[in-house]
C-alpha cells in the first residue's frame, strides 16, 4: 500500500487557527512567526490517531490566502520558510506528514506578473499568463480580487512545476490543489507528470466539489479529489431521517472506489462544522462511524473532534466563525468540553487502523428501512470485515447483518454472531469487526 492509503490527516487552516491579521502585513513590518506554534498540537493530532497535518494556504497573500500573491514565500503573518521546513521536520520525528494547500487557478491582484502586465501591458513579458476581459481580465467566479491565470500559456505550466517542486524539495509530502474543478484537466496532467519524474512519492488531491470526479484522477493526474457528495449525502440523509439518500450515495462512492480512493471529510474550513449541520447531536457518532469506516483517505477539520460549532455564511467575512482562533499553547487550552467526543474519534480511528484495507473496500448495503441502514465491508484479500448499523430514528428498531463471529468494536450495542441481527435503540449504532466474511 502507497503511504497516502494509510493517512488520516488532521487539517488545519492557520491563517485562523493562529489568529493571524486579516490582511497582509505592510512590507516594512517583519514576519510574525506563528508557524511554530503548530508543533504544540502534533502530539494531539498523533493521539487522535492521524498522521498527516494538511495545512490551509501558508503562501504571502494579500487576505485570507486563497488570493496568493508569492507562492514562493510563506506568509508573513505565519512566518518564513525556515519556520515551515522546522515544523515539516518537527512532524517527520513524529510519523506525520505535511500537505500543503496550493491556489493555481487564480491568484491576487498584487501577484507580482500580474502587477507587471498592469504596468508594461503586452509589453510584460507575463501578458500571455492572463486573459483580457472587457476593460479588465478573467476572474474566478467573478470576483475581481481573484485574476484566473491562462492555462494554456506554458509558463504557467512552468510556474506551477517550479512551485510544486520547490516545496516538495523541503519535505512536504503532497498539495491540496484549490479549485481544482476550474482547471483544465490536462494542465494538472502535465504538470503532475513533470513534479512526478523528481518526486514519485508525491501526493495530489484536488478540490473538485461538483463534475465527473474520477476524470480528474484518469485524465488530470490526480491522486484523488474531495468527495463532497458523500460529504453531503451523510448530514443531509442524517437531518433528514433518510437512509435510502445515503444508500445512493454509498453506490455512487462504490464506483469512485474503481478507480480512486476519494478524500472523505465531514467538516471543512468551507463549510459549516458538522456539529452545527446537524439538527441533532445524537447523530453525531453516524457521521463519524460513516467517516471512519468508508472506503476513502479520511481528514478531521481541526476542532471537529471537539465538536466545536460554527456556521459558514455567504457574505464577507461569512467563513470567520468556521476558522476561529486557537488556544495557544496545545489543545490544554481547550478545557475539557468535547472529550468524550474525541474519544469516539479515538475509538473509530482506532478501527480503521486495524483494517487499513478498508481504504478501498466496496460497502454492501443489507437493512435498508424507514429509518436505518446497514452496511458490511469485506478485505478481499484476507476475508476480515467490519459491518455496521445506524438508526436514524427516535424508535427502537432491530436490523441485521449477515451472520459472523462479530465482535463488537464501538457503539451502543452488539451485533449477533449467529443471526447477524442487531436491537438499535432510538439514535443508535454499532460497529463490529470480524476476521473472517459474513455468510
């Protein structure tokens, strides 16, 4: 198995996360250096279970770093490129790999050839990296602080090689790719092709939150992409009291599963925290139980483990209350609220890491009712398998699995291991674990 089919990372957006200002600092005013801080939280993030830290953009920026500037050097509001490359080495010691977050679509309008074809015109020897639009140039989604960037031009290609390169080079170990959907699937094509030849082991997911997901891994080159319709699919299905929604997502991401393993989440740093999604916190552990137990490469938004709330809202400054400040100094400044939440976390990755085949295992679906759902998964090269039962209702309701020695792994009660079945109280779950397949 690649390392990436053993991660589990613990994403964090540290623009927010260390309460960095909310725009650039002025040029005369030197680096503030919060990157470090992160390594107070590694060894939190070890004993969740994870073992990759996915940073949110740390590039100069002109706000809130998804309108970079300089992809070559680190924000100064975070620090330097010398604070990075301590805090990838800090992580190494521990296991923990670092992924950075990479905006290759559009850029900001201080973004240096950007500044330069604003002053020189077609005279710039950066002309052809942007698209004239009426008395401006293309923006992403328009927005007119966001210049989309020319993928046709080959320097542009060449740009983002070099930056890849440049921060693999100091020991990151893969990107998240922005706006991935935006772009042109042969460019990440090739330049994947060309980071790969230098760094085979390198790692690339792209936001893709809507189109046909598995051709930006066949075609783009892409190691794998958001799944937001499973994200979608899980709290949705949950408000809802609907397992079949779920069911026809659990198909759609069994046929992803062909191809690619998808890049699960259930919160985010742009969308609401799933505490908040939920009508009802009791559904809480069958998100989590589904997050851990499905096919895919899993990431926990920084917090969620807490259940800290928050709400994205669609106006300036709506994501503020999804990428709040951290405590400095660690997770003890977080007080005790939300533990017995991150044991569940604990608990649930704790059987993924016993089953790592369960990356890419295909989920059969047995009880499908009103209100509850079952599922099994089998390794098919060893025959062990995990099943389990959610009820997303307020009644008591009995399902069932096919029969195995079951035994029992998390939650409110056991499967039988000689008639499959399964009593669920109101908001119930379970998850079991086997060493051989059901019958």
């Amino acid at each position: 198995m690649p390392w990436s089919d053993h991660a589990i990372w613990w994403h964090v957006y540290p623009l927010g996360f260390l309460g960095a200002e909310r725009a650039a600092l002025p040029a005369d005013v030197p680096p503030h250096h919060r990157l470090p801080a992160l390594a107070d939280w590694l060894d939190h993030l070890v004993a969740l279970g994870c073992n990759g830290l996915a940073l949110g953009p740390v590039f100069a920026s002109e706000t809130h770093g998804y309108d970079t500037v300089d992809h070559f050097r680190i924000d100064p509001r975070l620090g330097t490129e010398d604070d990075l490359v301590d805090l990838v080495e800090r992580a190494a010691a521990r296991g923990v790999r670092v992924q950075l977050d990479g905006v290759f679509n559009h850029v900001g309008r201080s973004f240096g050839p950007f500044a330069d074809v604003l002053r020189d015109g077609q005279a710039s020897p950066y002309a052809d990296w942007f698209v004239p639009e009426g008395d401006d140039f293309r923006t992403f989604e328009g927005h007119r602080h966001l210049v989309a960037l020319n993928h046709a031009a080959p320097a542009v290609a060449d740009h983002v090689a070099a930056v890849l390169g440049h921060w693999l080079d100091r020991g990151v170990a893969g990107w998240r790719l922005d706006a991935a959907y935006a772009v042109p699937r042969p460019f990440w094509r090739a330049v994947t092709d060309r980071v790969r030849a230098r760094h085979p082991g390198a790692w690339f997911s792209g936001e893709v939150i809507h189109g046909d997901y598995a051709a930006y891994v066949t075609e783009g080159g892409l190691d794998t992409v958001t799944q937001y319709e499973l994200w979608k699919a899980v709290w949705s299905s949950l408000n809802d009291a609907n397992p079949h929604e779920l069911a026809w997502a659990l198909k759609r991401h069994n046929a992803l599963l062909d191809t690619f393993a998808p890049q699960t989440f259930v919160g985010n740093h742009d969308v609401t925290r799933i505490a908040s999604r939920l009508d009802d916190s009791r559904h809480l552990p069958h998100a989590l139980a589904l997050l851990f137990t499905l096919g895919g490469i899993p990431s926990v938004y920084a917090g969620d483990e807490r259940g800290l709330l928050g709400v994205k809202e669609e106006r300036v400054g709506g994501d503020d209350a999804v990428r709040p400040a951290f405590p400095p100094g660690g997770p003890a400044g977080l007080g005790d609220d939300g533990l017995p939440l991150q044991r569940l976390h604990q608990t649930l990755i704790g059987v993924r890491r016993r089953h790592p085949w369960l990356v890419r295992a295909r989920t059969t679906v047995h009880s499908l009712g009103n209100a509850a759902l079952t599922y099994t998964l089998v390794d098919p090269e060893g025959g062990a398998s995990v099943a389990v039962a959610l009820n997303f209702g307020a009644g008591h309701t009995t399902v069932g699995v096919p029969a195995a020695p079951w035994t029992h792994a998390a939650g409110d009660t056991a499967v039988d291991p000689v008639t499959g079945s399964v009593a669920l109280p109101p908001f119930g779950w379970s998850v079991a674990t086997s060493v051989s397949a059901p019958a």
